[in-house]
C-alpha cells in the first residue's frame, strides 16, 4: 500500500519523456523534495569526517543525492515502494542519530510531513 504523496503533480500517463512508469512516479517527488525549505540537511551523504560516529551508528544511511542518482539510473527504483522506503529511511535516519531538539531531526520532521 503506498502513502498519501502530495507532490504528484507530474503524474499523468504511463510514460513521460520516454521513461519508465517508476521515474514519472518519483521524479517530480525527488525533485520537490530537492527544493524544500528543510532539505539542506538531507542533500548530500554525510561526511563521516564532520561527523565520525555517524555511520557506526547508521547502518543504512540515505540522502537525497543518492536517491536521485538511483531515479536517474532507472534501474534501482523497481517499484515506487522502494522509494517510499527509501525516503523514510533517510528521515528515520536523521531522528535515529540525532535528538529531538536539534534542527536536523526538526528539518526531517518537517520535511517528511510535507511529502508523505
């Protein structure tokens, strides 16, 4: 079953541009997600440099630029399920390391509301 999505406004027929059902499904998604106020935090990988225990701590990190090279690849998306996931874990990810108070779990509370 998948979620209440807001941001489905390019979602008109089974192909756009010659590309696949899966990327008319998560394209407009990602790229608003791209241009959210909040998304700053969830643009590129974690540096494991600013933030050592990040990934001892994180097993399956995600972020916005790999969810976009995945979309663009055309490959990994099978189904729009596994974005969905995918989303999810990247902000489930953000409240998982970091507390309640900090504007990066805030970043991803908002976020994550405005999507799904």
């Amino acid at each position: 079953m998948l979620p209440h999505i807001r941001n489905l406004d390019c979602i008109h027929a089974l192909t756009y541009k010659g590309k696949s059902p899966k990327i008319i499904f998560s394209y407009p998604i990602e790229q608003a997600m791209q241009d959210h106020p909040d998304a700053w935090p969830f643009k590129e990988p974690v540096d494991a440099r600013d933030v050592p225990d990040y990934y001892d701590i994180i097993k399956d990190p995600m972020d916005l630029k790999t969810m976009s090279k995945r979309v663009e690849s055309e490959l990994y998306y099978v189904t729009f399920e596994m974005f969905v996931a995918d989303v999810r874990r990247m902000f489930s990810n953000a409240r998982t390391y970091n507390s309640p108070e900090t504007i990066y779990y805030k970043c991803a509370t908002r976020h994550e509301c405005s999507h799904l």
